[in-house]
C-alpha cells in the first residue's frame, strides 16, 4: 500500500513537473510573440515617419521652385524661359 501510495504521489509530482513545463513554454511562446510585435509596430512607425519626412521635403522642394520660378527643368524670369 505505502508502495503504491508513493507511485502515486511520483505520478502526480511528473504531471504537475509537466505542467509547470508547458506554462513556462507557452510564457515563452508568448513573450516572443509581443515582441515580434513590437518590432513590427516599431517598423511601420518608422515607416510613416519616413513617408512624411520625405512628402515634407517633396512640399519644401517645390515651394522653393515655385518662390524662385523653376518650372519643367527651366527658370522663368520675367514671363521669359531661361534654360
């Protein structure tokens, strides 16, 4: 009786070992997933700050042409074309 009784008690201990054992795995699956996450978050962020640095800089261009008359690859002075 005290036999099984111990068999028992080494059976429950491994289920519980187990147990313990998927938990911290799925812990782990998890945290990288959040932080597969993150880092994609992170990149589109970058991304769109890209996008509006670079819209930014196409406005800033072309207001600059247009304050000093560049228009289609020639300067216009005085209603007249210079190359």
């Amino acid at each position: 009786m005290a036999d099984e009784m111990e068999e028992v008690r080494q059976e429950l201990y491994l289920e519980e070992e187990a147990e313990r054992e998927h938990r911290r795995q799925l812990a782990e699956l998890e945290k990288r997933q959040r932080q597969r996450d993150e880092l994609q978050r992170e990149q589109e962020e970058m991304k769109r700050q890209r996008q509006i640095r670079l819209q930014a800089e196409r406005e800033q261009e072309e207001a600059y042409k247009q304050q000093v008359g560049w228009h289609h690859g020639f300067f216009i002075i005085n209603s007249e074309i210079v190359s």
